[in-house]
C-alpha cells in the first residue's frame, strides 16, 4: 500500500500488507500521538443501524487526531430515505440517497456508512445490493462502517488485535464459532473475520452446526485468502476436533444460511441447538492460553457464559478499544 488510501471496503484490497501497514501505524498512533494530523478535517458518519463501538470509535478517533466528525441517524429525525434513485417518491420517503449521499460527502473530507443486511434474501445480501446503492453516491475518500456482508473496520481492529496478542499468524490455529443467539443475525462479522484470518495466513476452523454453513463464495474466497498467504480453511461442526490446539476462538451468531428469511424456521433450528452458548468447557483441547474473542455486542448467558468474559480468556475489551487505534490509522492515510 503506497498510494493515499481511497476507501475501506474490501478487506481483501488492502491485503496482508495493507493489513499490516495500519497496524503498525495504529500502535505508532498509540504510543506517539499526532493530535494535530487532521486538523480542520471533518468525518461524516452516516447510521442507518444502531451502534455503540463504531460511532463512539469513529468521533474519537478523529478527535484524538485533531479533526471533528458529524452524526447522521434516521433515529435523529432526518427525512425518511428512498434507496432506488428510479422510483417516483409519492410514498413516505422525503428525500432520495442520489442527494442525500452527495450533500453529507460534501460537508466532511471523508464520509463512513452503515447499513446492515436486510436478512430477507440471501442473494442480494451477499451481493450488497443495498449498501452498494449507497455507496455508489458516496464518492471517496469512504469507509464502510458495517455492510450487509462486511465489516473491514472490525476486522482491522482484530488484525491488531491478535498482533498485539502475538498469536502466531503462519501456524496460528483461529476457531470462528457460531454462537446461540436470541435471533437471526448478519453475516457481514463472521464474513470479515473469516478472510482476516485467512489474509493472515492461519489455519482457520469454521465451527458451526449444521444449517449455518457459511455461504460458499465466503468460504471459496477464504480458501484462496489462506491459499496466497500459506494458511489454510476448514469446516466443521465437531467442537473438539474444532478446539483441539486452538490459539484464538471468535464467536459470533449468525443467521441459517440454509433458511434465509425464514425467521419462524430459523428459530425452530436454533431452539433444538443446545450446547452452543460459548462455557468454560468449550476450552477443554484447545491451548491453555487460547484467547475469547467477540466483536460485541454480546448477550451474556446466550452466546457465552460470564464467567468466560469475565475470565483471562477474554479479550472483548481490548478489542474494542483497537477499533479507535485501527481506525486513527486508516484515517491518517486516508487524509493526513
Ligand atoms: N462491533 C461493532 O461494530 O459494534 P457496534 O455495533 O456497537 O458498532
């Protein structure tokens, strides 16, 4: 990566080398504070879903470099959006993202959008239909903040994160888990996480029972990731052949790939998974120093016991923190 950075979309574009770049800026960034690098710059943040880390980590990121940023939430009472710039707008959407978009883009020096997954369709979430829609009116410098089927902020975050950790990345063994979980959630985490992982050159497990395989262009992609980088990706549903000398175990729910949409279906097949709430026991034939991961939010009781979180498996907290680090870097190449 030489060139000024463009945008942050497909983790994939930045590479091992990318990867790698931001996070020695970010621990650069750490210890040597450059609280003037964006100074007078803006960063609009656009929230079509909740969140607490990436707004939080975006505002701060920016402040601790010297620049500001702005919020926009529909929650904020902005016009209600219309998504297909093609429609006539005679309904309850005041205002078209063919304006909208441009407008905000205007008014900061770079502009992040999150849009999650609509969860009806599984195609057209793989696809990012959606968020590509938006994003084509976003212009550049942007970063995706959390699409249907990407997160290259979190997984930014995580790539320090295990750096930090000093997890081996050739040889390392990384679990991604499927997790219980009280409904039906994206695949934008475990996707990213998956091609991090791969990107690194890990031997990655993808753990998950049956009926939540991962799509298998995300796990053909992955395979080719690993390929380039000497690693390696399996899947399994078998947790202690999964575990057995595992460094790092990410958990994450996400939603039956094989009954997509079908929200009544999907929850029959989660109630019949016991056994799938992240305990103590999980760790049983993995490393003894083996890490607990999780982007958050986390339901405690649901997707891991608290005694695991709580426990000196549990790196939650760090990680979350490295989201603002990761993100300072990849502002600073962005704009400074
Ligand atoms: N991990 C993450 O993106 O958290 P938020 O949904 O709170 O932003």
């Amino acid at each position: 990566m030489s060139a000024r950075l463009r945008q942050i979309h497909r983790i994939e574009d930045l590479g091992p080398e990318g990867c790698l770049e931001l996070a020695t800026l970010a621990t650069r960034l750490r210890r040597h504070p450059e609280p003037r690098a964006l100074e007078g710059k803006v960063l609009a943040l656009l929230f079509l879903s909740p969140s607490l880390r990436t707004q939080a980590s975006f505002q701060a990121a920016m402040t601790r470099l010297g620049g500001g940023s702005f919020v926009i939430a529909p929650d904020r009472f902005i016009h209600k959006l219309e998504f297909d710039p093609d429609r006539v707008m005679d309904g309850a959407a005041a205002e078209n993202v063919a304006e909208a978009l441009p407008v905000l883009a205007a008014y900061g020096d770079a502009i992040g959008v999150r849009a999650f997954a609509g969860l009806e369709n599984l195609a057209e979430d793989l696809a990012d239909r959606r968020f590509e829609a938006i994003r084509r009116f976003c212009g550049a410098p942007f970063l995706n903040m959390e699409s249907a089927i990407r997160h290259p902020c979190q997984s930014l975050g995580d790539w320090l994160t295990l750096d930090d950790l000093e997890i081996p990345a050739r040889g390392g063994r990384f679990v991604l888990s499927w997790a219980q979980h009280t409904k039906a959630l994206p695949l934008a985490v475990a996707s990213d996480t998956l091609r991090m992982a791969a990107m690194r050159g890990m031997e990655v497990t993808v753990l998950r029972p049956e009926a939540f395989e991962l799509p298998e262009p995300i796990m053909s992609q992955a395979r080719a990731l690993a390929r380039a980088s000497g690693g390696s990706v399996r899947e399994t549903s078998d947790r202690a052949e999964a575990m057995k000398g595992a460094h790092v175990l990410y958990a994450k729910s996400w939603a039956s790939t094989r009954c997509y949409g079908d929200h009544a279906a999907t929850a029959e097949l989660r109630r019949g998974l016991t056994g799938w709430t992240v305990a103590e026991d999980w760790f049983a034939g993995a490393r003894p120093d083996c890490r607990f991961l999780h982007c958050l939010p986390v339901r405690r009781g649901v997707v891991v016991e608290g005694a695991v979180l709580d426990g000196p498996r549990s790196e939650v907290v760090q990680q979350a923190e490295n989201r603002m680090w990761a993100q300072m870097a990849a502002l600073h190449r962005m704009l400074a």
